[in-house]
C-alpha cells in the first residue's frame, strides 16, 4: 500500500519555558519543533516548505535535511508506552506525518513522488533532548534510537506543491537493504559492528554529514559520546547513559 501524506506542518522557532524554573525540564528553551499543520497545498523547495524554519540550523534543515517525516502509526504505540495522549501527529517537529509507510519499509536513497514533488530518504533522523523536553520525559530521544521510530529526512529533487491526502510514489529504490530501522540498528548499537558501519558510511545516498559522522565513529574505534545529543540540557547526564 502506497504511503499517504496524512497531515503537513510548519512553525518557526518559539520559546517556552520559565528561565528560572526548579525543574529543568520546565526551563525557558527555544524551538520550532512547535509547528501548526498547514491547510491547503504548500510549496516544497529544496531547503524545505515555505514558512518553516529551524531554530538550531546546525543540526537542522539545509538540502539534505528539507523535509522531516514521522510515521503516524508511530504515535500510537508512544501513547500506550509512555501513557501520554498528548503525543499525536506533529509532536516530533515533523513536516509531513505519513500513514502507511514506517522505518522499516523504506531505504536510503529511495525515491518517491508526493504531488508535484520529488523526493529522496537522505538519511535517519538523529533524535536529540528536544522531544524530549517537550513531553517531559527525559529518555525520550535513547527510547526513539532504541526502538528505531526517529522518522527521516528527505531531500528534495523536485520542487513543487504538495497537499494533505496525497499519495507516495515509489519512483526508484537502489539502497533496499538500508532500510531506516537497519540504519538505526547499525548506528546506534550500543557495541556497533564495524564493518556494518563502514559499509553504511559508504552508501553514496546517505547524507554526506552523516558519513562524515560515521567515518569518525569508525576511526574512534566505534566509540562515541552521545550524551550531548540525547539529554543536553535537560539533566545533568554523569549518570544518566554510557559512552558509546
């Protein structure tokens, strides 16, 4: 069944928060992972839609970040888990929610036409402390890596409109074997095999940025330090996950 471009949003960064709050987690920090869904047809660039903006550009957005997508179904299971309805269609900072089409059902490099646009998975999404900042709890982004529901980026071959309802077209796929839970298997295993990583850093469709990354991973041994990146400011995190 082709995917279905269910819901479609876009925000700019805003800040929440009390600066002097007693629980970290209630803090003043700054996002655009609060996006509003968009009603009609938008215009699809190769940076990304028209009106959304990233509120941290080194980690977000650019060519081969243009469109976040999250799989609706993936909601569903954080609500019965975590016990948070809260958690619907638009809480991970997406731009298109997708129905029918899961991290396990596509590749790197797979190319899909949604409207008039033409699109590219680029690569996984890394999950960072945000989300988790959002819903209150604090492991969120290790139980995203874990479970391998982090959603993906698309790159834009095509620019174009495209509108809620929607179809996903599978135009070609050259990578099947690095589906985006394989990926993430791969990427964020705690004793992660090196030759698996290097032949994922070679994949020539995976997002240069993110070889990089793995190439460095793989010059350290496999070892890296993902503390930063999964809690940031949202606890003290001595104690909180290994070095890996």
């Amino acid at each position: 069944m082709d995917g279905i471009l269910k819901q479609i949003f876009i925000g700019v960064p805003k800040t929440v928060g009390e600066q002097h709050a007693v629980n970290v987690m209630d803090r003043e920090w700054t996002s655009a992972i609060f996006k509003e869904p968009v009603h009609g047809p938008i215009w699809v660039s190769k940076t990304g839609l028209s009106g959304d903006d990233q509120g941290d550009k080194k980690n977000h957005g650019g060519p081969e970040k243009a469109v976040f997508a999250y799989p609706s179904q993936n909601y569903l299971y954080w609500q019965k888990e975590l016990g948070k309805p809260e958690m619907t269609d638009g809480g991970m900072g997406e731009n298109f929610v997708i129905e029918n089409m899961t991290e396990d059902a596509i590749s790197i490099g797979d190319i899909f036409q949604v409207g008039e646009v033409i699109v590219q998975v680029s690569q996984p999404r890394q999950p960072c402390w945000k989300p988790a900042r959002r819903f209150k709890v604090k492991t969120l982004a290790l139980q995203l890596q874990t479970t391998g529901r982090t959603g993906w980026y698309f790159r834009v071959l095509q620019e174009g409109f495209v509108e809620a309802g929607q179809s996903f077209t599978l135009l070609e796929r050259p990578f099947p074997q690095w589906k985006i839970q394989t990926c993430n298997e791969i990427i964020h295993a705690k004793t992660p095999d090196l030759q698996q990583l290097k032949e994922l850093a070679d994949c020539e469709l995976l997002a240069p940025k993110m070889r990089t990354t793995l190439e460095e991973r793989l010059a350290n041994g496999g070892n890296v330090d993902i503390r930063s990146r999964v809690f940031g400011p949202n606890e003290s995190f001595e104690n909180n996950v290994e070095k890996r």
